[in-house]
C-alpha cells in the first residue's frame, strides 16, 4: 500500500497538462492536489461505471492527451518522448484491432469501460511503470524480431502484385479510350464533307 501511494505522489510530481490544472486548482482552492486527483478519479470511475456516454469519455481519455502530448514531443529538440508516444500508439493501435473483435461482448461487462480506462492510462502514465513501454519490450518486441522479415516479404509481395493490377487497369483503361477515340474521328470526318460540298457549290456559283 505504501508503494503504491508512493508511485501516486511521484505522479502528482510530475510536470504535465493534468499536474498543473491540479495546482491551479490546489491554489484557488486550498485542498491539497493529492486529494483532488483522488476525488477526480472516484468521480471518474462512477461515471465510467453508472454514467451515460462511458464509451466516449473512455476514448477521449485514451486518445486526447496523448495526441496533445505527441505534438509537443514533435515539437521538441528531444527524442526520447517521440519514442515514449510512439511506442504508445503502438499499443493503443493493437488494443483498438483486439477491442473490435471483442468489443461487442465485452461491452456487456459493467465494468468494462472502467477497466478500458485504467487500462489506457496505465499505458500513458509516465516513469517507469508506463505500461506501453513494458507491454511493448515484454510481448511485441520479440513477437516482430521474430517475425518481421516474414511480414516484410508479404508486403513487398502484395505491393508488387497490386502495383501490377494498377498498371493493367490503367492500360486497359487508356486502350479503351483509344479504341473510342478512333471511332469518333471517322464519322466527325463524314459528318465534316457535306458542309465542305455545300461551301465549295455556293463559292462555285
């Protein structure tokens, strides 16, 4: 227990979007920002649990935050963050394919839209408990050092084939147009001759 409250105060230590709206709020209000963050995620929970709309708040939390910090990690001279967020979206792009073949079971579960939550923000929390980092180096790292030439073969392999496909349809498309074009062309001729005949009859006379 005491560990755990540790790792809470560290959070609250740290220097983020969600740590400085808490000392605003501590100084406006005279509560200790340990106490609102604790208040804030028992309200959040509730609502996670009994309110309407869990589902969005839910990928709201999982996608919001982390979007405005990789901007930021972008924006900085620093690498390390870029490889903190980009190893995020790693994660949250797996659970996302997982979540849309389970997600109409799992749904039903009361808590389900809880355990998304902690779950997305285990992954984002920052220092050494970040989820994403340790799922990434425990479970997808190996699974694509192993892997990896294999699926790079499929991919080369489907690109070339659909590269051809593209080629034989625009070639097929371009022959097509030709072809109409060398229909068209006579029969504007013919269609030409008559006035040519008409002109050359009147500038006779």
């Amino acid at each position: 227990m005491d560990g755990l409250r540790q790792r809470f105060e560290h959070l609250l230590e740290q220097r983020n979007l969600v740590t400085e709206a808490l000392g605003a709020l501590e100084a406006k209000t005279g509560v200790d920002k340990r106490y609102l963050a604790a208040g804030a995620a028992t309200l959040l929970s509730l609502y996670l649990l009994f309110g309407f709309g869990a589902s969005l708040l839910c990928n709201v939390i999982g996608f919001v935050y982390p979007a405005y910090a990789s901007i930021k990690a972008i924006e900085s001279p620093s690498k390390e963050d870029d490889t903190v967020w980009l190893t995020y979206w790693v994660v949250y792009g797996l659970f996302g394919l997982a979540e849309f073949f389970s997600d109409l079971l799992l749904s039903w579960f009361p808590f389900y839209y809880a355990g998304k939550c902690a779950f997305l923000l285990f992954c984002m929390i920052p220092g050494p408990w970040n989820g994403a980092h340790m799922l990434y180096h425990r479970a997808i790292r190996p699974l694509f050092l192993k892997h990896h030439e294999a699926v790079d073969s499929v991919v080369r392999d489907f690109s070339g084939r659909a590269l051809d496909v593209a080629a034989g349809i625009t070639r097929d498309v371009l022959q097509t147009l030709a072809r109409g074009r060398a229909l068209v062309t006579p029969a504007a001729a013919l269609g030409a001759e008559p006035k040519a005949s008409v002109a050359q009859l009147q500038k006779d006379k």
